[in-house]
C-alpha cells in the first residue's frame, strides 16, 4: 500500500515501497535496486528498513533507463 506526503505546494505523492514501485513499472524487484545503485532512482522516505519511491520518480527512472539493455 501507498503512503501519502504533501509537498510544500499542497500536491500529493504517493509513496511506495520497491516491490510495489517494481509492480508498478513492470520490472522485477531486483531492477529497482538496480536503478537505485545506478543513481537513476533515490528513495524518497523510508518506512522502518523499507525505502518508499515516489511512483512518478520509478516511472521516469523506467523511462530513462528503457532501451539500455546490454548485449553480450
């Protein structure tokens, strides 16, 4: 489940865990973490051990990353 930040201009962010935020963007978990190490992606808010992503920041993470698929 989401959890809701208000931004100092009154808009709202959903915030969502990385399994979720992976679900979201139809990659698996472990490509969240990925974009993570590789600076694409920062956590916008924790939840205990759990970093929560702002669901327009995976997708633009997704968007950026899309097509940099190495070939060996």
């Amino acid at each position: 489940m989401g959890n809701s930040l208000a931004g100092p201009t009154g808009s709202s962010h959903t915030l969502v865990t990385g399994a979720a935020a992976a679900a979201e963007a139809g990659v698996a978990p472990a490509t969240v973490r990925k974009w993570v190490q590789l600076g694409h992606l920062e956590a916008a808010g924790r939840q205990g051990r759990t970093h929560l992503f702002r669901l327009e920041d995976v997708f633009a993470a997704e968007r950026a990353t899309r097509g940099r698929v190495r070939r060996g």
